[in-house]
C-alpha cells in the first residue's frame, strides 16, 4: 500500500472514528473500556482472532470484485506452511480410528477459459470430529488433517478425508467478551480450507462450506459466501474394504477451482 493511499484512509478512519464518539457521546470510561480490550485481546493472543471474526470477510469481499479466478475466502487463524507433501492415492494425514464419516473431496483446477492445470497444488487443512485444528490444539497428532498434493494431467484431484463439523471459536477471551455482549453465538460452520497455487497463477484461498449444514446463515465470522457452499453427496461405501474407515458413511463434494493468471512480467533476453 503506497503512503499517500494510507494517509487518506488513516485521515478517514480518525474522522470517522471522531463522528462516531460524537454521535454516542463515548465518556472516558468507555473510551478506556475499548482500549482495554485491544490490549487483553494482544495478551491472551487474540489480536488476530478478534479482527478476523468481525473484519477479515469484508477485506476479502473487497478484494473479490472483479475477480477472474474462483472467489476467495477467509485464511482464518488455524493455517501452517509446509504440511506433508502427500503420494497418490492422496489421504490427509490421519489417525487410524480417526473419527468423522468418510469424505472424498474431488474437484478441478483450470484457468478462466478453461484449460485444466496440470501440476497445480492444493494445500489442505481442516479440524477433526472434535473441531480441533491440529499444531494448535492439545491432543490432536502433528499434521493431522494438513496436507498438500497435486493436480494430475487433466487438473483433477481426488483427496480423502473426514466430514468436519462445525465449531466453536475461542470464547473465554476478550473476543468471546465481545460476542457475549452482543448476543451471538461462536459457531463457525462446518468447512474445508484451501489454498491452490500454480507457478503461472495467482495463490487462491477457499474455504469450501456444506449446503445445509448448521450456522450457513449466522456463522460468527460472517463469512460464507454463496459460491463457497457445495453439495455434500452420500456416495457407496467403496469396494476396496482394505481402505481403513470405510465401514462409516461416505459423502463426497466436488468444487471447479478456477485461478486468475499472475501478470505478465517483462523479461530481458540477454544480447
Ligand atoms: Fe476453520
């Protein structure tokens, strides 16, 4: 972000920061309530969280307009670089009696006019039966449901995992604090996130959400978005019963990733 671009909207949100105590007469208590509460949320951790559940949706719909590519979601706070690399047939790392129904997630990366990407990566993670994110909450093995694989020739893919549910954001911090005041809830909906990357396009983040599922309509970050919800389908269980968990149901979800090409940059051929 360049400085001049800065200084105005820094000059805007002071302006419109002032009109707003104004308007509800804000008492020095009240003032130092709010301050408090920015400064608990960078002590318990919380800085990101508290921002992201009430603000990040909208940077993103920002950045949504005029999109080429698939739309792009919310990161959220639970996302690690560098999680396995899988080998095909391609399951997210698991425990062997991970609980959850069995999940195929299927799908196809291709640019705007269609030609499918070979090669491209889907880096993959979600939480378990219990909505717990591994790396981040105690308990669950390192890695677990994080994993990142690669389109084959015709830019297809087929992944399996678990169903995850909804769950409950952090809610004993400041920012449960906040939404306690407000009379919400602190249920995410049920989700799958994603980023697809290939050496000629620009990165998208997804978050793929269930149609049907709990919280579509009142998820605390205010961030499901039509294009993002996909049918989960009830499949026949396989006929490889040597795939272990596979005397649980199985579903299936598909999703067309579609990535919006990087700029052309100049290159210098040498003389
Ligand atoms: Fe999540």
């Amino acid at each position: 972000m360049n400085i001049e671009r800065t200084r105005i909207i820094l000059e805007d949100l002071e302006r419109t920061l002032l009109q707003f105590m104004r308007k509800h007469g804000i008492t020095h208590d009240e003032y130092r309530c709010a301050t408090d509460i920015l400064v608990d949320s960078v002590k318990a951790g919380e800085e990101t969280l508290l921002y992201d559940v009430f603000l990040e949706a909208e940077a993103t719909d920002n950045a949504n307009i005029d999109r080429r590519s698939s739309i792009e979601a919310i990161e959220g706070p639970f996302y690690l670089p560098n999680s396995p690399l899988l080998k095909a047939p391609y399951v997210l790392p698991q425990r062997c009696d991970e609980a959850g129904d069995v999940l195929f997630f299927r799908g196809i990366v291709a640019s705007p006019d269609g030609m499918p990407l070979a090669a491209a990566e889907i880096d993959m993670w979600q939480a378990d039966a219990e909505g717990r994110y591994s790396n981040f909450h105690p308990g669950v093995p390192e890695w677990n449901l994080r994993g990142r694989f690669r389109t084959d020739h015709d830019g297809a893919f087929e992944v399996r995992t678990i169903v995850p549910p909804p769950y409950e954001i952090p809610k004993n911090g400041p920012t449960g604090v906040v939404l306690k005041t407000l009379g919400r809830h602190f249920f995410r909906p049920a989700h799958l996130h994603l980023k697809v990357r290939h050496p000629r396009y620009k990165e998208l983040t997804s978050q793929l959400y269930f149609d049907g599922g709990a919280y579509l309509d009142s998820d605390v970050a205010n961030a499901v978005r039509e294009d993002l919800v996909v049918q989960l389908v009830r499949r026949d269980a396989p006929r490889d019963q040597s795939v272990r968990g596979l005397h649980k149901s199985v579903f299936e979800v598909r999703y067309f990733f579609v990535l919006e090409p990087r700029p052309a940059t100049h290159i210098r051929h040498r003389v």
